[in-house]
C-alpha cells in the first residue's frame, strides 16, 4: 500500500500515513501528489482503519512543494493542475481535501517545518498536533504563489478572515505556539506522536458510524445555511437509528464500555 516517496502502514486500526523525502525535506513533488492521492483513496475503501494518523519523516512535516521539480517538468505540472470541470478537484487539491473526505478522523503530527503546500495538506487534517519546535507558513506569496491545493476550505472555518489574509499575504513563519493562539493548530505537545496516538485511540472507542456522520455533517454544515444544517442532522441522525452500530452502541454503553469496536460502515 505503500508507494516510494509515501509510506502507508495500517496497525490496529490506525493507519500511519508518512511522507518519506527525508533528504528533501519531504517537498512534494509530482510523485508525492501521486502517491497521496492512492492513499487516501485506498484508506477510503479500508473497512478496518478507524483513524488515520499524517507525518512526515525525519523531523519534518514537508517544506512544502518542490518547486524545481515539479517546473522543470511542464507536463507533470498540466496534470497536476488539469480538472474536468471548474469546481471538481485536481490533483494538487485532492491530497488536501481528500482527508476531509474520509469517513474517519484524520490527525497530522506537525514536526519541523510544515510550509507552503505542506501547510495546505496539514490543513485537510481534522486534528492538527504540532511539537513545540515546529514553524508553520502559508509560504506560497513568497513563490509569487496563490495558495490553490484547497486549504482555504479549512482555513475559513477555523480562522478569521483578516487573519488568514494576513498569513496568506505576508508569507510570515509562525511558531507553533503562535500557530495555536491563531487556531491553525489544535494542539502543541511535546511528543505529538506520542499524542495523536493516544487520541485515536480515544476516537475508536466511538462508533464509527457517528464519528462519519458527525465528520460529515460538521465539514459540510459549517458554513451551510441553517436550513441545510438541519436537514443533514436529521438525514444522518435517521442514518444511524436504523443503522447496526447505533445498536451496537447503545449495548455496549450498558454492558462494555471500554470494548472497542471492530470494523466501520462504508456508506458514509
């Protein structure tokens, strides 16, 4: 499941997804793209993973796009930007908002540098945990960049407009501390993997099927009309009382709390 420059390995219902250009700093290039595309598209189709945890190798999240790479090859950069139709996804923005499309909760242990394009991805992650020592950027306007791989459709949800402009104009590199008080980040931990860890194994003992309705109803209600908000809690709520798991739930609420449970629903 693994390609050569992203590593997937699923443990326990956890799978690991790891950017692996160590030597670069883990910048994407066009095979990295490639490679987070299939992943994310094969942990989509993975009955068994229940979290999805996002790093990236040898102390760094990525440096964001490998920008001599991805130039000095113009037909890598066609089909990295190529979409049928306006508003579908290409490439560059899958491997953003490919994670908000998964079923299960995903978590990026932010370590090192996390800029630029490595930003944007970070940004399609539900939970974002960063060491202390880490320095975040939405670097693009530095490049003479707009930042396109779809991360402006988390940024508008968990920050202000102003501030994201301002991240966004002046290309600033924040501190992880900084990167929290903004809410570009969730957490700062001294052992982020140490962290994530734990907190997937706090989402699994939900049930699966509530944990991708409430993903789903979240993402897509957030900046919803209040109409469209309550007709998706109602559809999904519906969903789910005639759903196994609720059942499921409901008994081991009263019998086993602690029990985890086993697989997930793939209608979500």
């Amino acid at each position: 499941m693994s390609g050569q420059s992203v590593q997937v390995k699923i443990d326990d219902g956890i799978a690991y997804v790891l950017l692996n250009r160590p030597e670069k700093m883990n910048a994407i290039n066009y095979l990295m793209f490639s490679d987070l595309d299939r992943a994310i598209k094969k942990i989509k189709s993975n009955r068994g993973v229940r979290a999805v945890i996002l790093s990236g190798a040898a102390g760094n999240f990525s440096s964001g796009l490998d920008v001599k790479s991805v130039m000095s090859a113009p037909m890598q950069a066609v089909k990295l930007l190529f979409k049928g139709l306006p508003g579908n996804a290409n490439l560059a923005q899958r491997v953003s908002l490919g994670w908000q499309n998964l079923p299960v909760p995903v978590i990026a242990v932010l370590e090192g540098c996390c800029y630029g394009g490595g930003m944007q991805i970070a940004l399609g992650a539900d939970v974002r945990i960063a060491s202390h020592d880490c320095k975040l950027s939405i670097m693009e306007a530095k490049w003479g960049l707009v930042p396109d791989m779809a991360g402006l459709v988390a940024l508008r949800q968990i920050m202000p407009k102003d501030q994201a402009m301002l991240l966004s104009l002046t290309a600033k590199v924040l501190e992880s501390n900084e990167a929290l008080a903004l809410g570009l980040v969730t957490q700062v931990s001294e052992t982020p993997m140490e962290a994530a860890q734990q907190l997937a194994q706090q989402l699994m003992q939900t049930s699966p099927d509530a944990a991708a309705a409430i993903k789903l109803s979240i993402n897509r209600s957030w900046t919803a009309s209040v109409r469209s908000l309550l007709c998706r809690e109602s559809i999904s709520q519906i969903r789910l009382l005639l759903g196994k798991n609720c059942k499921i739930a409901a008994t081991r609420q009263l019998k086993d709390p602690q029990k985890p449970y086993q697989d997930r629903q793939s209608g979500w």
